[in-house]
C-alpha cells in the first residue's frame, strides 16, 4: 500500500446538502425550515424558553456535587502496558511506577496517580507501584507472577496546593465571623 493508494470507506464521507438552491434540489425556496415564523429565521435562542413561565430546567432542585479536592488519576490497563514491555519501552527488571510509565510513553502525565484495570492479559512478571488498582488487576499480576504495591500519592497535586490553602482560610474566616 502507498500513501497515494488511501482512500476512505466507500460511503464514509457524504456531500454537504446545499440547501436553498433551486426547487429541483429538494431543499430549495424555504430551505427546509417551513413557512413562516420565528424558527424559519436565523437568530432564534428559544430552546428552554417557555413564554416567560419559569422554564423546567429552573423549576427543578439542583442536584449532585462535584468537589473541589476531587483526585483525578491516570486509568492504566494491563494490555497497555503488556505491549510496551513488548516494544521494550519498560524494563521489567524495576518497579513499574507513575514516573515510569511517563518516560515510557504509557501516560503523557502523572496526574494524581495511576489507576491499575485488569482490561487485557500480562504475561511477564512485573512489580507494580501505583495509587490504585481493581481486584480484577491484581488477580491477573499475581497469576503472572508479579505483584502490586498501593503508594499513597500527595492528597492534592502540588499546583492546587495554594488555591485548596486559600479555599480552606475562606471558610475558616466565614465561620469565626458567625
């Protein structure tokens, strides 16, 4: 195969529908949006708009709660990291931990830690130094010979440090006032 022999699927690209271009196109005159009225003009933002009554969206209570020390890790399966012991891009002499897995090309960056998932078979005997790991993945590294260690990464990456520190003197400043 060579570069000028790719091609898309056939079927996989459709043509743009040129609307308002002639009654024999189909989507000619009106162009689709019927006659007449607000919706057959352009400019009109009335998806949630229900003629001054409070729209539903507003009716209803809020729910759900995203917190703001929330940790977000880097989601690992063993296939992955199976292949780049493949390619050689891990050494499994050493323990495999987040720094590893960055210079290897695994994860592009340690976030709050790596996660472990069991999606996939490994078949070297590897040691593990991640912040977590499901059951389904530590089975299948203690089948391999392996074994995982759980480290426990910093509760809040180093650049948020500040911000949780200015978060955490407002409240307390909020609560010594009441």
């Amino acid at each position: 195969m060579r570069l000028n022999e790719l091609r898309d699927n056939p079927g996989a690209t459709r043509k743009r529908k040129r609307v308002g271009r002639g009654i024999g196109s189909g989507t000619g005159k009106t162009a689709g949006r019927g006659h007449k009225g607000q919706k057959s003009r352009s400019g009109v933002a009335i998806k949630g708009f229900e003629g001054g009554q409070m729209p539903i969206h507003m009716r209803l209570p809020k729910r759900g709660f995203n917190s703001p020390f929330r940790r977000k890790f880097n989601v690992v399966n063993l296939d992955r990291i199976q292949g780049a012991i493949d390619a050689g891009q891990i050494d499994t002499g050493n323990p495999v931990t987040v720094d590893v897995l960055v210079s290897s090309g695994v994860v592009r960056r340690a976030r709050d830690g790596v996660r472990l998932l069991g999606n996939g078979e490994l078949k070297t005997a590897v040691r593990f130094e991640v912040t977590g790991a499901s059951k389904g993945a530590i089975a299948a590294v203690e089948k391999a010979g392996g074994t995982v260690k759980l480290v426990e990464m910093p509760k809040t990456p180093a650049a948020q440090k500040d911000k949780v520190d200015w978060r955490l003197e407002k409240r307390r400043k909020n609560t010594k006032k009441d």
